[in-house]
C-alpha cells in the first residue's frame, strides 16, 4: 500500500442532536463518534490523518488531539460543503501524493479492515476514485450509483433521480478513495452552481469521468458501517449495532455471555477467555476481566479490574480492583480507589472508597469503609463505620493483619489498630490499639494487654499479635491523613 492520507471530516454542526455537545463528541460504547473514527483509520494504516473541524471547534480540536496527537487540525470556518472541506485539508499542506481516503467523523461503525480492502481495490486499480457504497433494500434518500461499461459513470442524488435511477439499490456511501494527484487538481475544478451555493466532493467524480479517469465502486458487504448519526434516535440505534457487534466478538473468543441483549460491552473493555457475563451487566470504560472471572447479574463496572476466578454479584464499581479469587457482592459499592486482594470479600450492602483490603480479609456486611488499609486476614464485623472526615479532611485507618473486628464498631480516623487485636461489639475507637490488645468501649475505652496471646492462643491472631509484640512495635506506626 503506497502513503496513506485520511480526511476525517468533522466539522458539522450536527444542529438535530439539540445538544449543547457537538455532534462529533456524542458517545456510544465508550467512545465519541469522531473517536471511533479514528480508530478505523488508524487500523487502516493511514500515515498521516487530517481532522477538519469547525462547528464548536474549541471543543472537538483537544478531543480529537487527545485521541490521535499526530494527527493533523484543519479549520473550516465556514461550512461550504464536503469539497470546500478537503480544499482546507489540502491547503493546510497535510496531503501530498499517494492515496487520500475522505471519511466522515459521525460514522462509528466503519471498520478499518474496510477501509483496507477499499484502499487496496483502489490502488490495484490505478483509478483516479473509488468510491465505497452499498446494497440495500430501501434507497430512497440516498446518492445513487450509476454504472456503465467497466465503472462508475456517476453519482445521482434522490431529488435528480429519474424512476429508473431511483430503482437502482447499490448507494453512495460517502467516503472516497483518491488518488492524491488527482485530487489536487481537482478541486479547484468544482464549482457551487447548486440551490445551496456549497461544493460538493462528488462532483469530483463526473469531472473524473469527463476526463477519462478511472472511476469505480467497492460495495461494503455491511451496509451499516457507513450510516451516520444525525439525531439521538440514530444515536441508539447505531449503538445497539455496535454492541451486537462487540458482544458476538467476544463470545466468539471463548467468553460466555448468558444474555446478549441485556449485556452492553464498550469497545475498549478487555475480556479473557473463559470470563462469564451474566444477565444485565454492563462493562464500560477500561474495564478488565482475567479468566475464569463470573460478573453479574446486574452489575456495572467502569475503569475496573477484575482478577482470575473472582466472582462479582449486583455491584457498582469504579476505578477498582478485586483480586483474583475474591469475591464482591450483593449490593455492593466500590468507589474510586478500592483495591480488595487476592480471595478477599466485600459483601452485600458494603460501600468501599479509596481503601486497600488484604489478601484473605472480609468485609462481609452492611459497612462503610473509607481511606483505610486492612491487613491480610483480618475481618471486620457487620455495621462496621469507618469515620475517616473530621469536617474538613479525610484522614486514614489502618487496621493490622488478622484483626477480629466486633459487629457496630465506629473507627475514627486517624486511628491504628495492630495485628492480631480485637474490638469488642459496638465499640468507637478514636484511641490506637496495640497488636493482640481487646479494645471495648463502654464508656472509656479500655485496653486489655496480651488479651489474643491468652484467649486465642493458637490461633493465626494470636501468632500475629506474638510476633509484632516481639519485633518491639507496638503499634503500625503513625497514621497519615489522606485527602480525598
């Protein structure tokens, strides 16, 4: 393939949407239009990408560098129509010989494994254009090719169209293959002798067949790919197609999907095999799932990660992380921030924000547990509360190895408790608690020194308790307040 260049035209105001978010910004599966545009290209193989932008150009041009930082930014300040376009293309000195393939930024279910196969029937052509169209059923609306002797003789819109041009079902799709040279001398042929006084890029193609040129159609076996979305309804309708296409990928390389239609995947979701979706799941952003790993019923889980063999039931997770055989749920919460270790629990009706939980330890019921770190092993009792805001900062916990926490027990940040200690039923502890200490709260709190090495002798609490006792720590060591 020789030097590729890609115009993404982006600059539409997209006024149907009614929306104060341009057109090009509007999502579906984790991207934005224009973003999974430029993704196909990418795939495609272009060497250089050129994004014309216009309407709310302030807001699509960092989007779009955020993105693609190689590509380049043209200006069309005023919409003049799909050639006047590229011409802004052309003069910001981005294009130059090779093939120039023009696409469009509202177009988010082009392959770029299409636009290799277009690109290829072009240049083993030697055509001056090619054009990507389309079968359908039901053409009405659509430019329509017409044909005659080895190629394409022209495109006619709807409203020009004779009865026997309307009949014709294979449609202009819009995105073109170029041959660079022609294409820049071109342009400045095409005129604006039009109702709207706009220039547009096929006319480019009857000036080719004036020529001589040569000129032909690739028909995309998925018409599909090319359709745009103007308005919210096709929008909705654009992004159930894609997450069709993504969830039958997926199942495809070996993960089970109980019920497609209820399961949403984005497109930058990473799944191994063998991973279970269950019914009413949705996996979005960044989200990674290892193998062996059941999600759902219900859950949804954004910018997460999700470890060998875990098991997750009805949750909301956020930028968290759930170790590989642990389990999590039902009605849980993991905000930002949450990182529960390897066979770990965090059970039903348990909110967890900004805190680490250790390899083994449980939150099993009905807590809130923020800013703290918990040790391996330890488990903490049912409506347990970590108090971790004094009003103005968030400050942290850190509870020890094989802690036993009671039921009801309030820690009020900054506290240590140490391995191996124990907090009685309902206890508010604002005080450290020394490793393997019994620490009560009725009334003031008490500390009862070698409280596991006696009555949980033994026992992996009181082996822990022992062995922080002899290190000569008394305690973890000095908490750190943490802001949000």
């Amino acid at each position: 393939m020789s030097e590729l260049t890609v115009i993404v035209l982006a600059a539409g105001g997209g006024t149907r949407m009614k929306s104060k978010t341009p057109k090009m910004l509007h999502q579906i599966a984790g991207r934005s239009l224009v973003g999974h545009v430029l993704s196909a290209v990418s795939e495609a193989g272009a060497s250089r990408v050129v994004a014309v932008v216009g309407h709310q150009r302030e807001l699509v041009e960092p989007h779009i560098a955020e993105i693609l930082p190689e590509a380049v930014v043209a200006v069309q300040t005023e919409q003049l129509g799909t050639a006047h376009a590229v011409r802004v293309a052309v003069e910001a000195g981005a294009v130059s010989g090779g093939t120039v393939l023009v696409t469009y930024g509202d177009t988010p279910l082009l392959r770029g494994e299409s636009l290799r196969a277009l690109v290829a029937d072009h240049e083993a052509a030697g055509r001056a254009a090619t054009i990507l169209s389309g079968i359908v059923p039901e053409p009405f609306g659509y430019g329509r090719i017409l044909r005659g002797g080895a190629g394409v003789t022209g495109i006619v819109e709807e409203k020009d169209a004779t009865d026997e041009e309307r009949a014709i079902n294979e449609i202009n799709s819009g995105i073109i293959a170029f041959d660079g040279g022609f294409l820049a001398g071109v342009l400045p042929r095409i005129g604006n002798d039009n109702a709207k006084k706009e220039f547009y890029l096929t006319d480019a193609i009857a000036l080719a067949v004036a020529d001589g040129l040569g000129v032909d159609a690739f028909v995309l076996d998925d018409v599909s790919e090319a359709e745009g979305a103007n308005d919210r309804a096709q929008l909705a309708a654009l992004g159930k197609i894609l997450n069709d296409r993504i969830v039958t990928r997926w199942m495809k390389d070996g993960v089970t999907v109980m019920d497609p239609a209820t399961t949403w995947i984005d497109a930058d979701v990473e799944l191994a095999p063998d991973v279970t979706i269950l019914p009413g799941t949705q996996l979005i952003g960044a989200t990674r799932i290892d193998e062996d790993a059941v999600v759902g019923p219900d859950c949804t889980l954004k910018d997460t990660e999700v470890g060998h063999g875990a098991r997750v039931v009805r949750t909301q997770a956020e930028l968290a992380v759930v170790g590989p055989g642990a389990n999590v749920g039902p009605f849980s919460y993991l905000r930002p921030g949450t990182v529960l270790g390897e066979e770990g629990k965090i059970g039903g009706f348990v909110e967890v924000k900004n805190s680490t939980i250790g390899p083994g330890a449980k939150v099993p019921h009905l807590s809130y547990v923020g800013d703290a770190t918990i040790g391996e092993g330890t488990n903490i009792g049912a409506g347990t509360i970590f108090a971790n805001y004094d009003g103005v900062n968030k400050h942290r916990t850190r509870i020890g190895r094989h802690v036993k926490s009671g039921s009801g027990v309030t820690f009020v940040a900054p506290v240590v408790v140490g391995d191996g200690a124990t907090t009685g039923g309902e206890a508010l502890i604002r005080e450290d608690v020394p490793p393997g200490a019994l620490a009560v709260s009725a009334g003031q709190q008490r500390i009862i020194e070698g409280w596991a090495l006696v009555k949980r002798a033994g026992t992996a609490q009181a082996a822990a308790a022992e062995e922080a006792l002899e290190s000569g720590v008394p305690i973890l060591g000095e908490p750190s307040a943490t802001g949000e």
